[in-house]
C-alpha cells in the first residue's frame, strides 16, 4: 500500500525538492499544521520567525537578491495573508522571485466569510506572476514545482499559494515532482536575429550612443557581455537605481546614476545623444521625468525580456526581446570597434561641475558637522567596497546609492 503522508508534510519535502533551506515566517491558525510539520525538518529547513508578515516578505526579498536564490515565507489567512501584500507588490515591481505561502479556511468554508478567510488569490493576481488556491493535498507537489518554476524563471517575480486548512491535514501520496513547461507561458522569448541586425546597425552608425543600464543585466548575470558590449563600441553608460553594481563605479565608461537624483552628465546627456539603448529597464519615470521632453532626438533600442515593457512609456525603434546575456552578445558579434572620445569627453564638463559643487562638499565636508556622504564613504572604505548594501527608502537611500563604490 502507497504510504500516505498530509498536504503538509508534502509541502515541507516539496520544498527541500526546491532546494529551500530557509523560510521566513509568522504563524497563525490556518497555517498550523504546516508548522507542525515544519517542526519535525526543523534540521533541513531553518524557520526564521518574523515580528510581522511584511517583514517576511521583505526577508525573503532581500534573500533571494542576495542569494539569487527564490525567497519563501509563510504565513496565515486573513490579515496574517494580507499582512504580506506590501512585499508581494514590491517583488513583483522590482523582478524579485519569491514565494509566498498562505493559510487558508477550509474549503467547505470559501466564500462564507468565515473566521479570517480573505480572497488572497483574488487579491493579488494583479500584483503577482502567479497566484493559486490548493484545494486537495495531492496538488501539493506540483504547485509547489510549478510556483519555483514560475518565480524564477524569465523575468523574475512573486508567486503566492493559498493553502486551504484541509489540503494540509489529508492524506496523499508523494513524489518528487519537476515542472520546466508552462502552457501559454513563455518566460524568455526568442531571440530574433532582424532585431539584432537592425540593432547592431543602428549602433555601428551612431556618433552620440549613450547606454542605460538596469536591473535585467543583474538578474540575467550579464555583467560581463554589458561590458564587453558597451567597450567594443566605445560607449558611455549610465545606470538605474537597481542596475548600479551591473558595471563597476570606477570603468571609464560608467558616467554615473540616471534620474531624478542620479548624476548631471547621463541626465543631460540623454537628450543629446543620438542613440539611446536601454538594457533590463522600464523607463520608470524617475528616469524619464517627462515622456514629452524625454530623449526625442534619439533613436531608441530597448533590450529586455518582458515584451509587455516594449513602448509601454517609450517608443522603441527597435525592440531586442531574449535573454539579455545572449542578446548582448549577439549584437556585441556585429559592433564595429569604436571610439567616441569626443562625445565620452562632453561628460567630463558636467563631472567637474558636480565633483565641485556636489560631490566634494558632501564625501569631504569642511565643516565640523558630519555629513550622510561622508559617513557612506567611511562604510565603503572600511568593506574595501565590498559590502552588501540594505537601505530604507528616502534619502538614505540616494545618498547611498550615489556615493557608495561598487
């Protein structure tokens, strides 16, 4: 006879299938039996308790940036679930993959507005890549391997299971199971070769090319294929808030951050240049400012592997969907060796009236009072420019992100 095992048992062995070794979380009623079965891997998989369920989802977050491993945490229904939506929606935004694993009422319960039940999957299918309701405990394996598989594949992002309270007490068999295909999901498009070759094209003819880097490059660990990209055209770059360590702050040809509270010369710039390529970034609008004024002079190649990111804010010329690790390379393949000193120089001007006016006054202060750049020069110092940077939002954050080496 099979040996039968609960929906929550197969979870806990679900998850260590997935490689998971760590899950923040906060218990409650509806997810009780989870962390019963939680308590008997305790050695397997580290449980690390959270003071609240945002703080979980944040956790998690930071992990799986960290790590480059897929996030997880666990919490219960109602407002232990909802509890979860600020992390969810910032995952989702920022391309994190994590998954979020919900308690839920009983199924004979759902839609009675019984004891904490909340409709969680109704709640965030607009702010996650996928969100499912398992209802039997022989779903459980393959939920949990479709979840890993949709989280970390493509464009990275959340995944949320809801997990009704009777799903976790039955009784099913297990096996370990692998889910690799989506019907109807596509995670990395196809790599169109017209695209590359108009792509290459339109660099190969530009005087005035200017690179935007962002967060894809990381996440498609293409650091080196964006330098070997930007150095045989000889191409200035400028990154994103998310796309700083793509490329180191020192490379002669890193001119800084983009944006609202990025560096004079990319900002600038930008509206001079007569090629504008975007690499893994969204033209968020703390870079573009105004789409009426933003960058009109200049053709635009945009490089990423969400087509739903194509001409959402800015018209593209030519549109490069794939793999940025691969895409980068190919176009690299058909780049003729440049050098645009002249226009490389035209940075040098806004640099010298930042470094004097900006930079210098906040890493090195005349005065007796300490200043917030100089204290993240100390820090960068002290880590020899190797230190995991965690901020808060606000200006902590930009000061940060402006004076920090990478």
């Amino acid at each position: 006879m099979e040996n039968l095992i609960t929906g929550a048992e197969a979870l806990m062995r679900s998850l260590k299938h997935q490689g998971v070794e760590t899950i923040f979380g906060y218990p409650g009623g509806s997810i009780m039996p989870v962390f019963d079965a939680l308590y008997d891997h305790r050695k397997e998989l580290n449980h690390i308790l959270v003071r609240h369920e945002q703080g979980a989802t944040h956790a998690a977050q930071g992990f799986a940036r960290v790590s480059g491993e897929v996030g997880v945490c666990l919490v219960t229904s109602g407002p232990g679930a909802t509890n979860t939506i600020t992390g969810i929606a910032d995952a989702m935004i920022d391309s994190t993959p994590i998954v979020v694993i919900a308690g839920q009422v009983g199924t004979n319960f759902l839609g009675t507005d019984a004891f904490q039940e909340v409709d969680l999957v109704g709640i965030t299918q607009p702010i996650t890549k996928w969100s499912y309701q398992i209802r039997r405990a022989e779903d459980v394996a393959w939920a949990v391997a479709r979840a890993f598989y949709v989280a970390k594949s493509g464009r990275p992002g959340p995944v949320v299971l809801d997990f009704a309270k009777n799903a976790q007490v039955e009784k099913t068999g297990y096996a370990p199971t692998k889910v690799d295909y989506v019907r109807s999901y596509l995670p990395v498009p196809e790599m169109d070769p017209e695209a590359i070759r108009q792509a290459a094209e339109l660099i190969n003819g530009a005087e005035r090319p200017l690179v935007l880097v962002g967060q894809g490059v990381e996440l498609g660990a293409a650091q080196q294929e964006l330098r070997a990209f930007i150095e045989k055209a000889g191409m200035p770059a400028g990154c994103t808030l998310l796309g700083l360590s793509a490329l180191p702050t020192d490379h002669p040809l890193n001119k800084g951050m983009l944006g609202m509270h990025g560096n004079l010369g990319p900002n600038i710039n930008t509206n001079k240049c007569d090629v504008l390529i975007a690499v893994g970034m969204r033209f968020d609008d703390r870079v573009t400012g105004k789409l009426e004024t933003y960058a009109k002079q200049a053709k635009i190649i945009h490089f990423d592997i969400d087509p739903a990111e194509i001409d959402k804010n800015v018209k593209t010329d030519v549109a490069v969907l794939g793999d940025c690790k691969e895409t980068l390379a190919a176009v690299t393949q058909l780049l003729k060796p440049a050098n645009h000193q002249e226009w490389i120089d035209s940075f040098r001007q806004y640099e010298e009236v930042e470094e004097e006016k900006v930079i210098r006054p906040e890493l090195h202060p005349v005065g007796k009072a300490l200043s917030m750049g100089e204290v993240v020069r100390a820090v960068s110092e002290a880590t020899h420019n190797e230190a995991v940077l965690v901020t808060d939002v606000g200006q902590n954050q930009m000061m940060s992100a402006r004076y920090f080496k990478y």
